[in-house]
C-alpha cells in the first residue's frame, strides 16, 4: 500500500476543488456583500417603522429592487474581467451568477416590503391601486387585495430585469437606476391598463343580466379581474425573465 493513501484522511478525500459556478458566486458575494447587508438592514429597519411607528416606506424597497440590476453592474471593479479569468471563471459562469445575486437582493427586498404591507394596519378608507371598491361605501381591504398588489409589482421588476439585466452583464457602465425605475413605473401603467381591460372583459356577461347592477357581481367582478391580471403579469414576467436568462448565457 502506497503511504501517501494512508496520510490522506476521510475528510480531505471528501474536499473536492470550487468549481468555476463556486468560485464566480463566491466572487460576486465578495464585491456586493456590502450591498447585500445594506439591503437587509433597509428591509429589517421598513419593517420595524411599519410595525412599530406605522411610518409606511415600503415604497423605498419595490424602487431599490427594480433599480438592483443597475446597482450592481454599477459597482463592478475595472480589474473584474482580469480576476476571472486568473479564477478560471468563465464568461457565462459570470452571467449566471451574476442574475443569481440580482435575484437574492430582490428577493430580499421585495420580502421586506411584502412583510410591511401585510403587517400594516389599514383604515377603511385606504385602498391599493390595484384595488376595486366592493360597495359604495368605505371597504376594508382583504388578504387578496394585498396579494394582488404584491403580485403586480413583482411581475413590474421581473419584468425590469429581463429588459434591463442584458445591458447590466455587459462591460461598461450599464443602464442608470433612474431608467430602471422609469421602465417600472411604465410597466406598472401596463398593469393598471391591463387590469381595467380585465375588468371590462369580465364584466360583459353581467351587462344584460337582471343582477348586473347589484354590489355581489362587482365585488365578483373585481376580484376575477384581479387575479386574471396577477396571473398573466406574473406568468408572463416568470417566462420571459427565464428566456432572457438562456439568452445572456448563450451570448456570452
């Protein structure tokens, strides 16, 4: 029996060498992990003002997640492309993870506000935009109205990350945060179109009906509006983000 094999311990047989997606990931946490802290004490700190001193800010993270992609392209080093390439770390190796730490601080910001909207107190005059009144009077918002807001602007910054996040993988300095936010809010107009294209579309079968007019069909009304509208901005932002992504990979 050759002695070196019995120097060598069960654990060091079972270390295996970072691959190149290892490495990549562990050199994108590097330069960003900043960023990353910085973005969970915002989320931790818009939790606790809407918990505690119902000062509502959650605003500031949906605006920071769609804008993610441009903060991180923004501080990529100029000896970056050096550095991996000594790291053996390929171009599309890059991309990839480069979308996976995009995704993890959206994720994460997107949570915080979610969890400040859901934890918030409302009155019974206060509304989402996405909202439709359920009766003439003030109507308190249910857990579908907050669902159905959370759903439409994650739809908006996936959709802002797959029209942005091809220019944020390129060398250079990539696109402004003014101009993620600007696409956000475009997308987010889309969204209120497209929900009130929804609504009318639904309510046609209640035009001639003898109950057409009455609170219980709007109310129904609103809400398959509203889910229609989730489902197609969400579904369509999840497909397109996905085909984006093969497409930066394939290209890079």
């Amino acid at each position: 029996m050759n002695p070196l094999d019995t120097a060598i311990t069960p654990a060091a047989r079972r270390e295996r060498p970072a691959g190149p997606l290892r490495r990549a990931f562990a050199l994108e946490h590097k330069h960003h992990y900043d960023l990353l802290g910085l973005y969970g004490i915002l989320a931790v700190v818009v939790i606790q003002l809407s918990w505690f001193a119902e000062i509502h800010v959650g605003f500031v993270l949906i605006l920071l997640a769609a804008r993610a992609p441009c903060d991180l392209v923004g501080r990529r080093h100029d000896d970056e492309r050096l550095l991996r390439a000594s790291l053996g770390i390929s171009r599309a190796d890059a991309v990839r993870t480069r979308f996976l730490m995009v995704l993890w601080c959206q994720v994460l910001l997107m949570a915080g506000a979610a969890w400040s909207i859901l934890a918030r107190d409302y009155g019974p005059d206060d509304l989402h935009w996405s909202s439709f009144a359920s009766s003439p009077g003030p109507a308190a918002l249910t857990l579908q109205d907050h669902l159905v807001d959370i759903g439409l602007w994650v739809a908006a910054i996936m959709w802002v990350h797959a029209l942005l996040g091809g220019e944020a993988n390129r060398p250079g300095r990539g696109p402004s945060g003014a101009r993620a936010i600007a696409l956000f809010v475009g997308v987010s107009i889309m969204e209120c179109m497209l929900l009130i294209g929804a609504w009318w579309l639904v309510r046609l079968p209640f035009e001639n009906s003898p109950s057409g007019g009455d609170m219980t069909s709007f109310a129904q009304t609103s809400s398959t509006a509203q889910l229609i509208t989730v489902a197609l901005a969400l579904g369509s932002a999840v497909l397109v983000l996905l085909w984006r992504r093969r497409s930066w990979i394939r290209h890079a």
